[in-house]
C-alpha cells in the first residue's frame, strides 16, 4: 500500500461515520437561510458553509481518486465533527446554531 492508501484507509471509517448527510441532502441544506446565518465568516461566506461545498465534492469523488489534500481535509472535517458533537447543549437541538454549524460540515445530529 501506498502513503496515500494508508491515510485514506486510517481517516475513512471516521470520515463515514462524521459525514451522515448524503451530497444532495448538504447541497440543499447548503442553500438554506439557516446554513448561512452561521459560523465565523471572513468577508462573505463563512468557514463552515465553504466546507460543506468541499464536502459534496469529496462524497461525490471515487475512493481511488482523492488527494492527499482531499484525505487531509477529511481528517479536519472528521475532528471538527468530534469537537463541535462534545459541545451539545441542552434540550431540543433541532433549531439550535450548534446543529446548524454541525450541518455545514455534514454531520446532522438528529439523524440516525
């Protein structure tokens, strides 16, 4: 196995369970009001929303054809989703701006 094909294989189990939203499901939460309204913006779209846009991209490469710079990034989606889940506040989530934010890196809380 090549150093591409370790990385991918250490990141990928994390990467599927992290990402719960399909590309058409993130592409259209992408385009709500609620997705834009969050996340630390530098001058337009914010970080997160940025990143779902990647996200989609990434879900719709085969396995075979991600980067290096592709599997880096699945490893900072992965370890967002962790830090941003241990941060959950109390009762209903549903319209919260943590699970929005969550959203943006296609990780939705509430789905099983």
């Amino acid at each position: 196995m090549s150093d591409r094909d370790d990385e991918l294989a250490e990141v990928w189990d994390d990467w599927n369970d992290a990402v719960n939203l399909a590309p058409a499901e993130l592409e259209k939460w992408l385009d709500t009001d609620e997705s834009k309204s969050v996340g630390d913006k530098d001058g337009g779209e914010s970080t997160g929303h940025r990143s779902g846009r990647r996200i989609v991209t990434l879900l719709r490469t085969k396995k075979a054809d991600l980067t290096a710079d592709d599997i880096a990034w699945m490893r900072k989606v992965v370890g967002y989703v962790a830090r941003h889940s241990k941060q959950r506040p109390s009762g209903d989530v549903t319209e919260t701006r943590w699970r929005y934010s969550l959203m943006n890196w296609g990780h939705d809380p509430k789905k099983k």
